[in-house]
C-alpha cells in the first residue's frame, strides 16, 4: 500500500492490523491507524526535525479528510501548548520553562480504529498492549459509551478509564519521565475492545522539540538519586521507540 507507515523515514501514514506492537510480549495489536505529525498551515515543510525530519502523507481522492484532520490536530496541538506551563508549575519551575523547548510543535496524531474483539480470549492479542507513550504527556480522544481503554494503578490493578462525554483524557509519557528522572511516572495502560462494535480514538502525543535534549532537571536529581536515563534527543528518542513498536511486522512490505 502506498501510505504505508513502513514507507515513510519518519513513520507517517497506515498501520494495518497487527502491524504494531507496543507490548512486545504480545502477538500483534489488533487495530488499524493513520499517523501524521506537524503541518505548518501553510503547508510549508519542516526541515530541521532531526531523527524525525518528513512530511506527512495524504490519501489522494479522500476530498476534506485532510482538511478536517489537521482542523483537530491544530486544535490539539494549542491544548498541549497550553497545558506544558501547568507542568511546568506543578514541577516548581518558571511556567515558561518549556516554551523555548516547544517552538516547533513535535507532536505525532493518531487516527485509530478498533474492531472488536469476539470469540475467546487470547491475552496476547489486544487492541493495544500495554504500555507507556513516548512523548511528555497524551491528549487522548476516544468515542463515548465504549470501554476499551484501561491504566495500571500504583497497586498494579487494571482500572477502566471510562468514557466521559465531552472530555479527552490525559497520560504522561515517557519523555516527561526523562525530564523528571521518573518524579513524573508515565502512564501504562492499554486498550482491549470486547464491545461488541467497533472503537475509534484519536491520540495526539506531545513531546518537546525534536533537536531538544532529553535531560533531568536539575531538581529532580541528587547524590542519593542520580540521573537514570542516558540524554538523548527527543527525535532520536520517539525514533527509537517507533522503530521498536513497528519492527516485527517491517518485512512484510
Ligand atoms: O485507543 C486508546 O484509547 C489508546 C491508544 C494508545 O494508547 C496509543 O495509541 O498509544
Ligand atoms: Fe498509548
């Protein structure tokens, strides 16, 4: 297929079924996706993103998808811009303190669909497997009335993060887990549609930019609690963690 996201430098575009696996314990995620990252609203491209510099792709003949797409995405992307000085406060720091870490939004969408899941029960065949995002946080989207979503609590319990007419849900990820040397813990959680009808949702993950380095901060590193993480650049990091979730299914295409 031509938008194959295996196509794409930079993991834009379709993702059959299976074709990722977040939980590489697992046999496959069992849902379908289509990917996209920043597009400047005057179309203009981006050439200094690093491990992640590309352009997005478009189904051609679909009139209005992109349109709309973007509509959401830019939507989302002023959320996330508003929310990174709330981090930054509950982190005791100046609230502009990323502001110069996110000039240039670095910030992947996700259109997702979910068939439901009949017949018996296969623990390693989920919607999505467990896991943790990539990015500072997630601003999730998903359709109401369906379950499928869940979090790991702090007592290792699944807990449904039910539907809530009207509102998107938010996880921290990984890179805010770097910044913080795990004072900020990313969310695991995972997504199993036993609906009975099919699930869509659509997450948008928000890292800061992608030449950035991933460092702690100096507040939430010590003598007796040093730095657990190598520094690596954001691109070079969410790089990394794509090519690890598509690298099963790659040579099929
Ligand atoms: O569909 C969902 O509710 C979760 C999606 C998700 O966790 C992801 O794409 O990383
Ligand atoms: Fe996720």
């Amino acid at each position: 297929m031509e938008l194959d996201i295996h196509k794409s430098s930079n993991f834009k575009g379709y993702t059959a079924l299976l074709g990722e696996n977040t939980n590489p314990e697992n046999r496959g995620d069992l849902h379908e996706g289509f990917d996209i990252g920043w597009e400047d609203p005057t179309g203009a491209s981006r050439a200094d993103d690093g491990a992640m510099t590309g352009q997005n792709v478009w189904p051609r003949n679909m009139s209005g998808f992109k349109a709309a797409v973007l509509e959401y995405y830019h939507s989302a992307i002023q959320l996330g811009q508003s929310l990174f000085p709330l981090f930054a406060l509950a982190l005791d720091l100046p609230e502009t303190f990323f502001d110069d870490k996110t000039t240039k939004p670095a910030a992947i969408m996700r259109l997702l669909y979910y068939p439901s899941q009949t017949g018996p029960i296969d623990n390693r065949l989920q919607g999505i497997g467990a896991h943790t995002d990539y990015e500072c946080f997630t601003i999730l989207w998903q359709q109401d009335d369906i379950q499928a979503l869940q979090v790991l609590n702090a007592n290792g319990k699944w807990v449904n993060a039910v539907p809530i007419p009207g509102t998107l849900v938010v996880n921290l990820g990984d890179q805010f887990a770097r910044w913080t040397n795990d004072v900020f813990k990313s969310t695991v959680h995972r997504a199993i549609n036993r609906s009975g009808v099919e699930r869509y949702s659509i997450p948008l993950f928000f890292g800061t930019d992608y030449d950035v380095k991933l460092e702690a901060l100096p507040s939430c590193v010590s003598d007796d609690y040093p730095a657990q993480y190598e520094v690596v650049t954001a691109g070079e990091y969410v790089k990394s963690r794509l090519e690890a979730t598509y690298a099963h299914s790659k040579t099929e295409h």
